[in-house]
C-alpha cells in the first residue's frame, strides 16, 4: 500500500542512490529513515551460508519496515537491501525522525500506517513461505512475474531467492511443471502455457 507521502517532508534531504548501490548491510547501525519516492530497492536476508531469501521490496512512495523498526527501537539492521531500479528519496536523521514523530501528526499517521502495512505484507510473505508448498509458490511467482508474452526472464537461482527455496528444488518443481505442461523451458527465459 502507498500512503500519500507528507508535505513536511519536502524540507528533508535528498537521497539519489544508483542500481546495484547497497542501501545497507546486515548489522550496520540504522541511522536514517529513507522514504523512496522513486525506484525500487529489494530487502533481502542472507544465512552464514550464503543462501538469500526477498522479504520484499520498496516502491514508490514506501519506507522499509526494517528501518522504522530499527529506528523505534535503535537495533542495528537484520537484513540486506540493494537498489534494483535508480532510487531518489527523501532522508530523515535519526533525531529528524524522533523530531517529526513528536511533532507532527501527518508524519507520525504516515510513519505508523506504513510500518503497519508493510509489516502485515512481511507476516504474509513468511505465511507463505512457511505454509506453501514449493509448487504453490513457483506457480505463483511465474504467474505474478510472466510479461505481456507469457515470458519469465529469470535464472533458477533468481527464481529460488524470490521463492525462498534451493535453487535444485526449483529446477525440480521447474521439470515437473513443464511436464505437466503448465510451462515450457528456453534457456534464458520461462514461457507459461
């Protein structure tokens, strides 16, 4: 969900981030509240192991739900997040932060209503996870991802990171699907049938 994003806010700094830039890194002190008001950064989580899993990403007009967290309760960062398209945002200090949810009600209605549904589309996500089977959420993944053409223009490796499952499983279920002709697999490309 997108809120409209508060005029007070029009007076904070601006951000210009490139894709591919970190946004910021898993332990790294929460130090400024970022509101995107154009392009997408992906929030992802890494294991010890190195196998990553999307939470979610930012759109316009959206705050991360990690970094309000850390921000109310001053923790360092549990996740990653990368710029996926070129971002302009507004960014807030910490202390602009805890000046602004003092002061004004716009930014603290904005502040907690973002953090609300972001929050409510992280518990999904994890619902999902949890409770889905593999094939649930790869059908849904092509079926949310499939262009104009009924094209999916991702690797097995990208596809598992989306999913939350090993990249092996996802080739598996990725057979089984063609199999039953849900799809039919190019090399560098899905096409849904």
């Amino acid at each position: 969900m997108t809120l409209k994003i508060p005029s007070i806010i029009s007076n904070c700094n601006r951000l210009s981030i490139n894709s591919g830039d970190i946004v910021f890194r898993q332990g790294q002190a929460c130090e400024n509240y970022i509101i995107v008001e154009r392009g997408v950064v992906k929030v992802f989580a890494r294991s010890d192991n190195g196998k990553e899993i999307t939470l979610y990403r930012i759109n316009a007009g959206e705050v991360c739900v990690l970094t309000t967290s850390c921000m109310l309760a001053n923790n360092n960062y549990p996740a990653e997040a990368i710029v996926e398209q070129d971002v302009e945002a507004y960014t807030l200090s910490k202390s602009q932060f805890d000046q602004l949810l003092a002061q004004s009600s716009d930014f603290r209605d904005f502040a907690f209503r973002s953090f609300g549904s972001r929050l409510a589309d992280l518990m999904n996500r994890i619902e999902t996870i949890a409770l889905e089977s593999v094939s649930y959420r790869l059908k849904a993944f092509l079926t949310a991802q499939a262009n104009a053409q009924n094209k999916v223009v991702a690797t097995h490796q990208e596809i598992s990171v989306e999913i939350g499952s090993a990249r092996e499983v996802v080739s598996r279920h990725l057979k089984s699907l063609e199999q039953q002709g849900f799809i039919k697999l190019h090399r560098g490309f899905i096409e849904l049938m």
